[in-house]
C-alpha cells in the first residue's frame, strides 16, 4: 500500500517548473488557515519570469468559500440587511491580504460593547456597508480583497440566500446551520434550501483551469460538503485536469463528525458530489498530547482514526505528514500543508506516469 510521506515523492516530478493555478474550497477556520500558508507561493509576474525550478510557485490562487452561516455577528446582518454572511469571506479576505498587521487587525476588531455593535466584527459591517453600495456582495468582496491587497481571489460559493437543512439518522430533519452544529444525533444527508443554486463563472472557470483543487480543512457538513452542493461545482471538479487533495481534519467534531474515520470523511464528500473526487489525501500522523486528547474528549471529541487501507481501496493516494500544531486547540500547520499540496501538484498527471 503507497502511504508516502509528503515531499518525498520525487522521482515523478517533471523536468522544468510548474506555475501551478490554485482552487482552495471550504469555510470556516480551516480554509482561511491554509490560504496563510498558500499565499507565502504565490508569485508576482516578475518572479514568475525568473526561474526556480524544483520550487512550488503559485501564478493564480483562488478561494471558494460556503456561505451558509446563520449565527453571531454574520446571522444577525444577513437577518437585518438580507445579505449572504460575511464571516467566513472576512476571515478569508484577511488571511491572503499583504498587510497582516494593521489592516486585518482592523478587519478582524470586534466590538466588544455599543447598543448595536456589540458582538460585530468590524470587517462584516465593512462587507455589508461595500454591499449596501454596490447592491452586489461579491463585487464588495472583490473590492475588499483589492483594499487589503489580497494575493488571490475570494468567490462566494453562490450568490443565492441559502440554508442548510440535515437529514438525521433519526429520519427527523433540521434546518439551519446553527441547528445542525448543536444537533445531537448523526447527519445522514445534507441538502441546500433552495437546492439549485448557481455558482459565479468565476468559480467554474477558476476550476476548469485550475492544476490543483484542495477541499478541506473544515467541518465537514457546514464547511465542505455545502460547496459541493451547489449546482455545477461538482462535476467542474470532476471534470477539470487539475490534481484534487483532500485535506482531512485533524480532530472529529462534536455533532458533525463524531466516530468518521479519515475514509469516512471522503466518502461522505463523494456521496454528496454524487461522484469519485479525489487523487489524493493530505493525513496527518502526528499524535495529540495526552492534554489535548483530554480536551477533546470532554466534548465526546478524539483524534480522527486513519484507515489507510480504507482511503486506498477507494482509488485515493493517502499522503502522510506531520500537520498538526497545539496551540490551546489542534490546528495544522499551514505552511507545511501549504508546501506539500502543491509538491503533489508539481507531479505528473497519473496518465503521464511511467508504468
């Protein structure tokens, strides 16, 4: 069984430098914490023109982010100004901006107290103002990015007003992302209210010229799978030539993701899609702390299990790497992710590979 540990597969690289085009979709933490570590490959046109070979260089980066949230600051100003929610779009503008000091500080500045503003975040209420303007959300997150002079481009997964709504194991049914996340029992199904949303061009054409797609890090039904809901990202997937990495979770997740094993996550994003996605499984090997074990397990939570036979036996290369960081909570280590998705990018195309 092939479970490489990443960067040092080597031997099918090609001969000269990739400039490899970029698609990174989910939500949540887990994508604005990958698009940090992306950002630090992504070239200006005069370093494209010098040559590095052998390095990872990104030419175009972009992100396709789920916009589903209903809850905190974003719930309350798509209830108020019937806007998509800014959050996750927030947190993703801010991770690719150049300036991560006093700009996204800024952008990310919660008011803590104000009849009105208490619990917003500075950046949500720029969105909805940018918004307000334009009467257009994502012509505010383009114009966003260019103030914060992100290195890449931020695509709304829709730009329709969507729910989210589960189908349990129960057979019951629960609407709403906030619902979902503090559900008890398991997800069996999950569908999009209305369910045929269209996506931007911008974010199919991004994937049909894309040599590598990434989904996840990120809670697998209200981060990931959303994405793969909307009408036509799917199959652009499928059928684009770029190179598709899942990047599985370090941790399961209270009332998501309790008891799924790496390969069940992936087949979980499959059923969705309603096709075979992957080439690859970025996996973590690096056990938690007995601390952080202990953390997670006062919220039923525990390391994700690896059933590398399991993520073969589906037609995935499962690549194994040491991702995962403490600080207060498991987070990968962006750069390392980063580095080593875009080393598999840099490989030949399987039908390209010598027999």
């Amino acid at each position: 069984m092939e479970t490489r540990p990443a960067g040092l597969a080597t031997r099918e690289k090609t001969a000269r430098t990739r400039d490899v085009r970029v698609v990174a979709i989910g939500g949540g933490t887990g994508l604005s914490t990958l698009l940090k570590g992306l950002k630090r490959f992504v070239t200006t046109p005069a370093d494209i023109s010098a040559p590095r070979l052998g390095a990872p260089v990104i030419r175009d980066l972009s992100a396709v982010v789920t916009v589903s949230d209903d809850g905190g600051s974003s719930g309350r100003l798509r209830k108020e100004f019937n806007m998509l929610p800014p959050g996750d779009i927030r947190n993703c503008i801010v991770a690719l901006s150049e300036d991560e000091a006093l700009l996204s500080r800024l952008f990310r500045h919660r008011f803590d107290k104000g009849s009105g503003l208490e619990g917003h975040n500075f950046g949500n209420l720029f969105l909805a103002a940018l918004t307000s303007l334009t009467s257009d959300f994502s012509e505010a997150v383009r114009l966003s990015s260019e103030i914060l002079l992100t290195r890449g481009h931020i695509y709304p997964a829709t730009t329709s007003n969507i729910e989210l709504e589960a189908l349990m194991e129960d057979g019951t049914r629960v609407r709403g992302e906030t619902n979902i996340t503090a559900s008890k029992g398991r997800i069996r199904e999950l569908f999009l209210v209305p369910p045929d949303v269209e996506p931007m061009p911008q974010t199919l054409e991004a994937i049909a010229s894309a040599d590598l797609i990434t989904i996840g890090p990120g809670s697998l039904f209200t981060s990931l799978i959303p994405n793969l809901l909307v009408k036509g990202i799917s199959e652009a997937i499928v059928e684009s030539k770029a190179t598709k990495v899942y990047i599985c979770n370090l941790m399961t997740q209270a009332n998501e993701s309790l008891g799924l094993t790496a390969a069940d996550h992936i087949r979980a994003l499959n059923s969705h899609a309603k096709c075979q996605i992957f080439d690859y499984a970025l996996i973590n090997r690096t056990s938690a702390s007995e601390e952080m074990k202990a953390k997670y397990a006062t919220e039923g939570a525990c390391q994700i299990v690896n059933d590398l036979e399991a993520i073969e036996a589906m037609g995935v290369i499962p690549v194994l790497g040491d991702y995962m960081e403490e600080a207060g909570v498991a987070r990968h280590n962006f750069t390392r992710a980063a580095h080593d998705v875009l080393e598999l990018a840099m490989e030949l195309p399987r039908e390209a590979r010598p027999l």
